[in-house]
C-alpha cells in the first residue's frame, strides 16, 4: 500500500537523492509560531517533518531539544494542541509526511486507543517512541500498525547482528539509525563508522534508513546522505528557534526564517549528493 511516507522516498529515489528530515519541538516557542515553522519547512525543502512531543523527562534528548520542550511546555504545549497543530497544517499541505517522536508516558496518559485515533485523524503519518522497545510490542507498535500508522525503530552503533531483527521485526516505514552513542547532538559521527552501519542494516531490511543524532551542518548531511536514504536533523534547528528569541524568550519576527533558511542550506548540502534510482 502506498502511503505518505512509502510515496515521499520514491520521489526522492526518482531524484535521485536523499530524504531530508526535519526535526522541531510541538509548540516552541509557542503554539502558533510553532505552526508557522512546520508549515515553513516543506517549502524550504524538508520531506519529511519529525514533531516533538513535549515531555518533561526526555531522555534520549540533549540539551538543546531538552530546552524547546521545556519552552514548550511552559508556553502551555500539550498532546491535544500537538494533534491540534498536525490538523492545522494539513489544511494546508496533504502530501509531507509527519511523524510524531516523544515518550509513551503521554500517549499512556491520553489513551492509547484515543491517541491512535485522534493521531490518524489529524493526519500523522508515523510514530517514533524512544521508551519502548520490541518486548513491549503489545502496549503500542501493533495497535499503532493495526490503525495505519508506520512504526519507526531506532537503531544504535551498539545494535547487534542479534538484537538487529528483533529491532526490525515490526518497523513500518523507515528505520532511524542513531549515528552515535548517547544523546541527541552530543557529538559529531564517524561517517566512516555510518556508511559501514547503513550497509549493515540494509542487508536485514529493505526499509529505507535514515540518520541522525550528531548531524548539524550541510556538510554533515552531505556526508551521511552518501550513505544512508535520509538525514535527520534536530539539534541545530531547534538551536536556531532559539537564538532567534527575545530576551524574554519569545518569538521574533526573525524565528521562523531563521528555521527555514537553515533547512534550505541542509537541503542544499544532501541535494548535492546525487545517487542512484533505485
């Protein structure tokens, strides 16, 4: 079955490049600014947009998305007006593909049932939840493939050749391959160690597999988009919310083009990067 996701990589493979897929924090720095930095991004050139969900223990995050979420949640950010904001947007884009990356404690809170359908009503597209592993496939994975959405998996340097399948089992639309062990923009790669991971796992899946953790730059995504089918970015745009910001922390004139110009030099840097179709 064709879906967004499945739909948005072939374009790319058409293309004859990588994905860019763009990371921002629901509701950073408040809700409507952060409405007008998703509905920027498309046009700046993301394929695919990852939203934060909020939380107030993030543990996989780093400092700087650890800080928009905590902005977030300040101004008020919840999993209602996160699903509020996927509506929004999809009155004005129906073809890029959103993916919803948080932690289970609110899905749990909200419902999961509830969750899973208000999310497919809004128009989300996949879900990454960093806090649960396969053993606990029943609690959220299978119902959340059941309802059509795709369920992406993080796959880490220390993802063995045993551990790897069971990893893969029930991944639906991508696999997110975290470049580096620890925390989200703690360090730059190895992309050496990155293209020779890439390769590993693609002999255990046809998925398209994605990169991120440590990628900052345009020349960091021009370097893993030589390996992998999409580069993820996070650390850097939320970090460019930021240093648009008052001093009292709230958006300026300048923070939603501070985002978008910062994507279209990332797009820049993988579209330079051509590969072969598929």
């Amino acid at each position: 079955m064709t879906t967004r996701l499945s739909a948005r990589f072939e374009q790319c493979r058409a293309s004859e490049r990588a994905a860019l897929v763009t990371f921002v924090t629901a509701g950073d720095p408040d809700h409507a600014t952060s409405l007008e930095i998703v509905k920027a991004l498309p046009e700046a050139g993301a394929d695919i947009i990852e939203l934060g969900m909020p939380f107030t223990d993030p543990m996989a995050d780093g400092p700087a998305i650890q800080a928009s979420g905590l902005r977030a949640l300040k101004g008020g950010e919840t999993l209602v007006k996160t699903l509020a904001l996927v509506r929004d947007f999809r009155e004005h884009d129906r073809e890029t593909p959103i993916i919803l990356m948080g932690y289970y404690n609110p899905i749990y809170i909200h419902g999961v049932a509830r969750f899973l359908d208000d999310a497919k009503a809004a128009g989300v597209d996949g879900l990454i939840v960093v806090d649960l592993p396969p053993e606990e496939d029943d609690e959220l994975c299978l119902p959340a493939l059941e309802s059509g959405l795709a369920f992406i998996r993080l796959a880490t340097p220390t993802t063995d050749e045993k551990r790897l399948p069971k990893v893969l089992g029930n991944t639906r639309g991508f696999v997110y391959y975290v470049s580096i062990t620890g925390i989200t923009g703690a360090a730059t790669p190895d992309f050496g160690a990155v293209s020779a991971a890439v390769s590993r796992i693609k002999r255990h899946t046809p998925l398209p597999v994605a990169v991120g953790f440590g990628v900052k730059t345009p020349e960091h995504a021009a370097a893993v988009a030589e390996a992998a089918d999409a580069v993820v970015i996070g650390s850097s745009l939320v970090e460019a919310v930021r240093t648009s910001l008052d001093g009292q922390g709230r958006a300026t004139s300048e923070t939603v083009d501070a985002v978008a110009n910062l994507v279209r030099a990332l797009a820049k840097g993988v579209a330079a990067v051509r590969k072969a179709a598929a």
